[in-house]
C-alpha cells in the first residue's frame, strides 16, 4: 500500500516538473503574447476614439458613429488575440475560434436578418448627403420632416404633429422626394372662367396679379398660364409660378395667397368664376294630366 502511494506521488511529481519545464520553455512566448493582447487593447481604444472623430465629422447621428467605433475596436481586439494565440503555437485553437466564429455569425445572421439590414441600411443613410436630418420629404406614402435617423429607421415629422417611424431597408427600397434639395418650388393652380368671359385679358390679368403678388426667381422660370378645356359651366385654365421655399408647407402657403389675390382681381374686374348650378323643374306635365283624368273619372 505504501509503494503505491509512494509511485503515485512520484508520478504527480513528474507531472508537476513537466508542466513547470513547459511553462518554463513558454514563459518568453507568453510574455510576448500577453504584450501584444495589452498593445491590441490600448490600440483599440485610440482606433475608437479616432474612428470617433472622424465618422463624426461626416455623421450626424451619434449612434451611426458608436456602432462604427465598436466594430473597429472588436476588429483590432480580434486580431491582437489572432496574432497571440499564433505567438503561443495555439494554432489548432485558432483554427477552432474561426470556425466557430464563422459557424456562430452565420447563425445570428439568418436569425437577425431583417434587424442587420436595418442597421447597414442605417449606416448607408448616414453617410448620403441628400438625406439629412430637418430635410422635408415624402417617402413611403408618408410626407413630413425628418427628426432622427438612428440604425433601426427613420423618423418623420408630418405636418399633424405626428411621428412616423420607417424602417431603414424600406428607405433604401424605396423612392424618396426631397424637398429641401432645392430653394425653390413651383406651384401649380387652376381655376375657370365664364363663357363670356375675354380670355385674352382673363391670361393677362393673371399673370400680372401672380407676378405682383410673388417676387419673380429669375427670368427663366417666368408665369406660366394654359387654358385646358371647355367645361360643363366655365372655361378652365392652369397657371404655375415659382416660389421660394423648401417645404410643403411654403407651397400650401402660396396656393393660399395666390388664390387670395386672383379672385380680387376678377372681381374687380367683374369676371365671373362660375360654379355648378342645379335646376330643379316642378311642372311635370304627365302628373297634372292624370291628376285632371282621376278628378273627371
């Protein structure tokens, strides 16, 4: 019993003295490697910090720029225990790591498929010129003001004061009209006139009126005036004109003064702007003979 004992403590021994002579042998490889995990580690905190400040010169969202930070601090990280590892001889463990690294991203890959294209969706968003926040744009059947774009969607603001979150794959999809990419915007309005009116004087009048009423952009966007058709009561036309403005709201504002200052115009002018009449005829004939026919019968 005591020779076992005695054998086992000598192989434990052994053991130990073998384990000491391999970290002996590994101490220089360690020392390397634990300094290329610390310089990986203090190298991805000034690589954040720069990322940082240069996404944030082209970026406006804050978010944009810490989700970019974090994926370049995980890359450099990644790399400095790459280089570790192979420093240790641990290649089979590298050969490993990768594997499942691959084998675990393809999974949250599919998993989170739609939430990831949001988020490269976000980032592409972030970096378009022509998309920025306090932009008025119509988009996705929504029009209004955009108050955020973070990685999930895109915000708007319509002009009922209501928030519409879209989200950013449907942005990308999906054609955008932009407003605020132009200081100008035309109106387009139409209206009609009486038969008896003098069409000739009836474009005049309107063109001089709009061109009072708006200061004119320049001389190549002049008032355009088109008489259109022969309707059942008037005789109607279309006028556009440029205005100053990057929102819909300036275009609903100038619609509203434009309307204003035509009908004084007719009216002092004494042009008639006609609308629908309906007629009703009571002296149904056929009803008052049977009503005499009964009255003799």
């Amino acid at each position: 019993m005591k020779d076992e004992i005695n054998k086992s403590f000598d192989l434990l021994l052994d053991k130990l003295v073998g384990w000491m002579n391999s970290i002996v042998e590994s101490l220089p490889n360690l020392i390397l490697a634990t300094i290329v995990l610390l310089a990986a580690y203090f190298l991805s905190k000034y690589v954040s910090k720069l990322t940082m400040r240069l996404v944030g010169s082209r970026v406006k969202q804050k978010s944009v720029s810490n989700i970019i930070a974090r994926l370049v601090t995980v890359v450099v990280i990644m790399v400095g225990l790459f280089l570790a590892l192979g420093i240790l001889n641990l290649s089979q463990t590298l050969t490993s790591l990768i594997t499942g690294a691959g084998v675990l991203g393809l999974v949250i890959g599919l998993a989170l498929q739609g939430t990831l294209s949001n988020i490269i969706s976000g980032i592409v968003i972030s970096f378009r010129d022509k998309i920025q926040i306090g932009n008025w744009v119509e988009t996705n059947g929504f029009t209004g003001e955009i108050m955020d774009i973070n990685l999930k969607n895109l915000t708007l603001k319509e002009s009922d004061n209501n928030m519409v979150m879209i989200p950013n794959k449907n942005i990308l999809d999906n054609p955008m009209k932009n407003y605020s990419l132009t200081p100008h915007i035309r109106v387009d309005l139409s209206c009609g006139v009486g038969y008896e009116s003098d069409l000739e004087f009836v474009e005049k009048l309107t063109k001089n009126t709009l061109e009072k009423t708006f200061e004119k952009i320049d001389d190549s966007k002049p008032v355009e005036f088109f008489f259109t058709e022969f309707g059942d009561s008037s005789i109607n036309f279309r006028c556009r004109f440029w205005v100053e403005g990057t929102k819909n709201v300036h275009k609903l504002n100038a619609t509203n003064k434009a309307m204003i200052a035509i009908k004084k115009a007719f009216d002092a002018e004494d042009i008639n702007i006609p609308f629908p009449i309906r007629t009703l005829q009571f002296d149904n004939k056929l009803a008052m003979e049977n009503n005499e026919n009964e009255k003799q019968a």
